[in-house]
C-alpha cells in the first residue's frame, strides 16, 4: 500500500479567507471593529439567536459566561467530566468549584440522570458539553435546571452548526460557548462566541469583555466622551483581523458539516467489519456534526500503542479527551467511573473536509493490522 501522511485534522481554507483579510489590513481598522461587528450578527443569524458575543477562544467565553450568571466564591457549579479541562477551570476562575458528573457511555455526553444526587444548596449552574459535535439530552437537563432554579451554559466548544430537535446547540440554556481552534468544523485559528437570548446577560458579557468599561462599543455616539471602568474586566475581545476568517468560513459551514457527516458514514460502514473498535454513536434527536470522530476500542487493546503504531504509519490519530475528575488541578472527590474508562479507551481518527475514502481506507489498513498486534 502506497505510503500517505494523513492529519487528524486539517482547517479548510481558499482565497475566500485571504480576501477577508487583505480587506481588513487596507482598511486600517484591525483590532476590535466593523468586521466583528459582521461575524456576531451572521452567528446571531445562523443560529437564531437574538445576541452574539466574539472573544478570543471558548475559555473566554465560558469565564464570561459565568461571570454573567453570576457565579462567584463558594458557589459549585455540575460539569460533565469527559471534556477538556478548559470547561472546569473555567469555573475555578470565578472562584467556584467544578462537580463532576459522570457521563452516558454511547453518547459520551453528561449523564442527566446522575445530575440530581450532585445538586446542593450551593450548586447555581448545570455546564453539559456537547462532546465531539453531538447534542447532550438538553431536554432532560433543562428540565432538572428548572426544577431547581439553576442556570445553563452549554459547552458547544465542538458543536457549532450541531442540531437538537432542530434547535442550535448553544440557544437553548442561558448562554453557549463555543471555539473556532484549528480543530474545530470552522476555525479562526484561536476565537470563540457567546450566544444568549438574554439582553441583560447579553449587555454584561460584552461589557467585561473589554475591560469592563464603559461605552468601549459605543460607537455610534458623534460626542466625545471618556470611557469610565466600572468593574473588573478583561481584555477577552475578538480582532478584525480573526473575525474575518470567520466570515469567510461561515460561508462554507454547511458542505462543511454536510460532507464530515458522509465521511463519517463511511468510517462507520469500515469499523463494523473490525474487531475490537466500535464506530461512534449518533442520537437520532440530534444532527452530530462531527468535530471529532471518536471510535472506542476493546479494552483488551492498548490505545496509547496504537496511537503510536499509526503515527510511525502516516496516520495521526489522538485521545479523544480527558476524564477531569482524576486532573490534580482539582482535587476532586468525585468518582466518574464511565468516563474514566471512556478517557482509556476512546481514539479520534482522522476527520475534516478535505479528507478522502482513500484516506480512510489506508487509516482501516493500519488500524486492523495494529490491533491484531496489539490485542
């Protein structure tokens, strides 16, 4: 079989994106301007939603998120635990302290029906993440917010273009974060979002945002005034010079997911005819859009081997990520056993627009003949 190098993953650019930008560095205005001001309100129109918020990556989103909400010291906060630790930390930069809540084997989402045992009086906030592209059961987790009067900010990190019963993931708690990193369906390098349907929160995410100061947006104003600083910001702002590769590639969402979801059939169509590898789940109340392709291996294979029998192979594959209970950062005193083994055993393979049946079938190859070694 012919030798071939295949990415995990590979951002998908043309002129479009090179347009965008030699707009903004002619234009002069390369911080913080018109050109963001037109990424938000394409987002806001994509994903029928009323606000959108640029930032700098889906951290800032999240951090701001919650200072919107208004989670502070002593407060605890639900996090799904199978997920980057940047949604946990998140919720340490307030001050507060992350629950992890094991997660649904298939889905590899939060499981909701261990939510309830992990609310207490100090709990303010349920944080699902949307893992890999597919929609947590936002129906069942809205419904226990609800119940107890606690606040949702839905980690879409991986989930932009992602549907729940024909709904945006990211519109249906209070807030959505999401990121454009280089891994992401559409990417701007680093950059990130926040949608909400709530002006008030709306108002303070962008407000802390820039520094927490006032009238930093308020350009439509001809009078000359003096910004004032209210309150403890933060210099989270997205530039025009990121926000025009995001209009360009919002432009391509659409083939983007669309092609990502046939190249996932055929992945899935390969692994049913191995062994000791299943194919990722789909719900079929949800549209996965695939940021990730996330396979699960028997646990009688080695997956850190495998990763490196496939890289000295041509094809780079990587964990799918990480249980956070068990991260020494949080000291945590959950137990999450589900996304534990879940963290041991789960393999992203190969998955973006410009990636080939061929592709996939010289990854197959090496993925057969490395877990008969292995096994």
């Amino acid at each position: 079989m012919t030798n071939k190098n295949i990415p995990l993953c590979k951002p998908f650019f043309d002129s479009e994106e090179l347009d965008e930008i030699k707009e903004v560095l002619s234009s002069g205005w390369v911080s913080q301007g018109p050109k963001v001001k037109q990424f938000e309100n394409q987002v806001s129109k994509y994903l029928d939603v009323k606000y959108a918020i640029a930032v700098t990556n889906c951290t800032s989103a999240l951090h701001l998120s919650f200072l919107g909400i208004g989670l502070k010291q002593g407060d605890e906060a639900i996090v799904a635990d199978f997920t980057f630790p940047a949604t946990g930390h998140s919720v340490l930069y307030c001050g507060a302290k992350p629950v992890f809540v094991d997660i649904d084997p298939k889905t590899y989402n939060i499981d909701p029906n261990l939510i309830r045992e992990n609310i207490i009086d100090k709990t303010r906030c349920i944080i699902p993440v949307h893992t890999f592209g597919q929609s947590c059961n936002m129906d069942a987790i809205m419904e226990i917010a609800n119940e107890y009067n606690l606040k949702v900010v839905e980690d879409s990190a991986c989930a932009f273009g992602a549907l729940y019963k024909n709904k945006a993931v990211g519109t249906i708690g209070d807030a959505g974060c999401f990121s454009f990193h280089a891994r992401k369906g559409i990417t701007t390098g680093e950059g990130g979002m926040v949608v909400t349907n709530n002006k008030e929160l709306a108002d303070k995410i962008r407000h802390l945002s820039v520094f927490g100061m006032t009238s930093a947006w308020n350009r439509e104003s001809s009078e000359f005034t003096i910004p004032q600083f209210t309150d403890v910001g933060y210099n989270y702002k997205m530039s025009d010079i990121t926000a025009s590769i995001g209009v360009a590639q919002l432009r391509k969402i659409d083939k983007i997911i669309e092609r990502k979801r046939e190249l996932a059939q055929y992945w899935d169509a390969k692994l049913q005819k191995l062994e000791l590898i299943d194919s990722p789940y789909a719900s079929k109340d949800v549209i996965h859009i695939y940021q990730s392709y996330v396979a699960l291996l028997d646990e009688r294979v080695d997956r850190n081997k495998l990763i490196q029998k496939l890289k000295d192979n041509g094809v780079q594959t990587q964990i799918g990520t990480y249980a956070s209970h068990i991260q020494p950062v949080y000291n945590s005193e959950q137990a999450c056993p589900i996304s534990l083994d879940i963290s041991n055993r789960t393999i992203a393979l190969p998955m973006y627009y410009t990636l080939q049946e061929s592709d996939i079938d010289f990854a197959v190859f090496h993925i057969k003949q490395a877990i008969e070694e292995l096994r």
